[in-house]
C-alpha cells in the first residue's frame, strides 16, 4: 500500500516520524507522499523525504494561510510573489513531485475567499509551469472549487482530490478530467457517504491515504492516527467495492504511481 497523503513531520508525532515511518512499513505500507501546507511544513517534508528512498514531499500553502499570499481583496502582495518563487524552487527538488495541498476552504474561512481564490490561482499556475500534480483540499466548497478550476484551466498534471467528501457530481467531475480521488479513514465511519461514492467512482480513480495524524479509521476514533491503519482502509474499500484487497492495492499503488512518479522523473 501508499499513503498518498501523511504529515509525518506534524508536532503531534513529536518528531518521531521516521519511527511512524518504520511502524507502517512493518504493516505494509510501502510509501508514503509527505504533503507541504505551509513554507516551513513543505521545507520539512522535504528534509523528511531526502531520509528515505520510499517518502516523497509536496510543496504548497494551505487555504487557511492563503493571507500568506494575497490580501483581502484577493491581490498577491509583494512577500506572497516572493513566497511563490520560493515555492518553485523547492518545487524543483527531485523528491518533490506535486503541488499542495491548496484549494479552498469555506469550513473555517480562517483566510477570506478572495485570498484564497487568489492563492489557488496563484499555485495552479505554479503547477503548469513546474509540470506537476496538485493535491486538492476542498471542504464545504465543493461547486465553487469545481467550478473556479474549471474556469482558470486544469493543471496539466492533474492531480488528486484529498480527503473526498463530494457528491456524485463530484465524483463525475474527476472522472471526466483524470483526477484521483483520496480515500482515507472517513470511509471506515459507520454514518460516512463515502462507500457511495468510492462504488460510484471504481477503483481505478482512486487514492488510498490516512491524512495522519488526523481523521484515523474505525476502530481508532479519538486517537492520533498513524499510516498503519491504512489497511483498514484498504480493507474498507475492496468491501465496498467487491474485490479483492490485493487487487485493489495493486492497482490503486498503479494510480499513484501513474499519477506522482512517472509523470515527475521526467519533469525533474
């Protein structure tokens, strides 16, 4: 299995995510995608990825730090173009291979939507000019963020929808533009639409991930999650959708593979 999307370098692993890491290899995980959301978490994940042959990095900012970018009115600001460049060089690091986690998130609204839209503009046009993937967040956003992507141009890379919890529209959305759809612990929850639309979308336009330390699967609600569970998710989809668990970690490690690693060497 892969964790398409983990933050071994959180503070609530208190710096033991090579640790984590080695727990999750013993439970079958075979790598791990360590995704930037802030210029010192993307600086980190980096670092993390050059420890080890099988964790690769992402580089982005959050929609909750999209001020980090723009102002209110949605206009980049001087530190944010500075920001931006130096997100591309860092995007340029050869365990690098997308760009994220950017989107929008109108949940919180800890940034305020001009500056996040500014700042997911911003960062799909970084995708285009580096050649890579993004790695999508999107609560409570789903039709505006659908809609504003389709409207400023698909990243060319494409890329995966973290963390799904769109509808069917959304689902037909992906599948229509080639992107993946992240699957994690939600999926395991005994009220979660998921199971819906993880049958609705196949197995082939799908992501396994955990989202560690956050969102861990059943029967771990409440505790800090870990990528060793991600054969609870696994186990979980390949339910779902009547196959069998290897078979659906055979072809979803393809997707990621597809996705983040074939497309990259040749970009770096």
């Amino acid at each position: 299995m892969i964790d398409s999307h983990v933050h071994l370098n959180r503070i609530e692993f208190a710096g033991d995510g090579l640790a984590v890491a080695a727990r999750a290899r013993a439970a079958g995980v075979a790598g791990f995608l360590n995704v930037g959301y802030d210029p010192a978490s993307s600086r980190e994940s980096i670092a993390l990825a050059e420890q080890a042959p099988d964790i690769w990095a992402t580089v982005g900012i959050h929609p909750h730090d999209a001020l980090l970018l723009a102002d209110d009115a949605g206009r980049l600001t001087p530190d944010g173009r500075a920001l931006l460049a130096e997100l591309e060089t860092l995007s340029r690091h050869p365990k690098v291979v997308a760009i994220g986690e950017i989107g929008l998130d109108f949940f919180r609204d800890l940034s305020p939507r001009p500056a996040q839209f500014a700042a997911l503009s911003a960062q799909l046009e970084l995708a285009a000019r580096v050649g890579l993937p993004v790695v999508f967040h999107v609560r409570d956003a789903w039709p505006q963020m659908l809609e504003f992507v389709d409207q400023v141009g698909l990243p060319p890379a494409r890329g995966v929808l973290h963390a799904f919890s769109g509808d069917a529209a959304a689902v037909d959305w992906a599948i229509a533009r080639g992107f993946r759809l992240g699957i994690g612990g939600v999926v395991t929850y005994r009220q979660s639409a998921l199971p819906v639309q993880v049958a609705r979308a196949g197995v082939d336009h799908l992501l396994l991930e955990t989202d560690a330390p956050w969102l861990p699967p059943v029967p771990h609600r409440g505790s800090r999650n870990e990528p060793a569970w991600l054969g609870l998710v696994l186990d979980k989809v390949a339910g779902i959708l009547q196959m069998d668990p290897l078979e659906v970690e055979r072809r979803t490690d393809a997707s990621f593979a597809a996705l983040f690693l074939e497309r990259t060497a040749e970009t770096h």
